[in-house]
C-alpha cells in the first residue's frame, strides 16, 4: 500500500504539471483575445475622430464657398460704383459693398477659427493612427510568440500525457479512479500529506484512531473532511 501511494504522488505531481499547462494553454488566447478588443475599441475611438475631422472639413468647404461669393459681390459693387451716375446711388452701393465687406470678414475669421480646430483634430487623429500602427505591430509580434509558446506547451503537456499513462496503470484502477475523483473535485489534489494528524489538504485534524491508521499504512484512507487522498511523509 505504500508503494501506492507513493505511486499515487507521483502521479499527481504530473497531474499538476499537465493541468498548469493546461492554464497556460487558456490564458494565452485569452490575453491575446483581450489585447486584441483593446485596440478594438481604441480603434473606434479612432473612427469617432476621424467622422469628426470629416465634419469640419465640410465646414471649411462651405465657408470657403461663402467667402468666395462674398468676395465675388465686393467685386461686383466695386465694378457698379465705376458706372454710377448719382451721388445717391453711389452711396447705396457703397453701404451694400460694405455690408459685403463684414460679411467677408465674418466668413474668414470664422473660417480662421474652423481650420484651427481643424488642425487640431488632424493632429491627434495622426497621432491615434500612428499609436494604432505601433500596438498593431505588437500584437503580430505577441501572436506569433504566443503561437511558439503554445506550440512549446502543448508538445510538453502531450508529453506528460503519454508519462501520466504509464504511472496510471501502475495504480489499482479503485485507487486511481478514487483518486482521479478527489482531483476533478479540487481541480488538482487527490492526495495530500498529513502532518501531525493534519490534513494538509483541509488543514483540519484527522481524528486520532483514523491518524493511526494512516499511520500503519495498511489500507488506503480519504480525510473525513475534505475527502482527500491522505498519508504519511515520512521524509
Ligand atoms: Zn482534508
């Protein structure tokens, strides 16, 4: 019976090696996955700002095309006060050229202020693409170390597979499906020492008659607790 449970922690140490691959193999997509919706959104945010240069770039084309036709009727009252003929008429032409005149400059200071925040927009939407460009470079970079990684895991966790085979079937098929139960439930300890009449899975006290039993190493016994494999490390 000791040779079995000493076989019984061998396997399990195996076991725990091939489920913290397993982990590994998990986490790794998953770390990727949520990289990946990072710039996901950072790249919406990108998107937001851009609809938004888009917009004022409308803006300056429409005031571009209004300060044009400001620009056209100065001229063309500057044309009609070359051809009038009373001074009254003069003076009417005069106050619409200069009516058209701080409409001119309406539009262009309006369309001044238009291009800065323009500019502005133009400048951060650069600087979130070229960002962008950087944490797309990297996550290429990371997904192929990652495919490596998980390439590399996966042969030594097939690898453990094949050893864990082999100390299986050294173990009573009882034992080991008693066993196999006790480490689904606790996701990696089937069986565990007892140290000074505690049981290293719980960390409750077995009850005395039970430690001595443990103890003689007859038969193989599970902590009334928890319900863990349990025994003796006598080194
Ligand atoms: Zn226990």
């Amino acid at each position: 019976m000791k040779d079995m449970l000493e076989r019984l922690v061998n396997l399990q140490a195996t076991d725990e090696k091939i489920v913290s691959f397993q982990r590994e193999e998990a986490k790794i997509p998953e770390e990727l996955g949520n990289k990946e919706k990072s710039i996901e959104a950072y790249d919406n945010q990108r998107a937001e700002v851009e609809a938004e240069l888009d917009h004022f770039l409308e803006q300056v084309s429409e005031l571009g095309k209004q300060l044009e036709e400001a620009r056209e009727s100065i001229r063309r009252f500057q044309a009609r006060l070359l051809v009038v003929k009373t001074q009254r008429e003069y003076q009417a032409v005069q106050r619409e050229g200069e009516s058209a005149r701080k409409k001119r400059e309406d539009f262009e200071s309006e369309l001044k202020e238009i291009q800065e925040e323009k500019n502005t927009v133009e400048e951060s939407l650069k600087e979130m693409e070229s960002s962008l460009a950087q944490e797309n470079a990297a996550l290429s970079e990371e997904r192929k170390n990652s495919e490596k990684r998980l390439k590399s895991i996966r042969k030594e966790r097939e690898n453990l597979e094949k050893t864990r085979e082999v100390e299986a079937n050294l173990i009573e098929p009882d034992l080991l499906a008693r066993y196999q139960k006790v480490f689904n439930r606790y996701k990696g300890q089937g069986v565990v020492k007892v140290v000074g009449g505690v049981c290293y899975g719980c960390f409750m006290t077995v009850p005395p008659q039970l430690y001595n039993q443990v103890l003689a190493q007859g038969v193989v016994h599970q902590c009334p607790n928890c319900g863990r494999i349990i025994y003796v490390d006598e080194s």
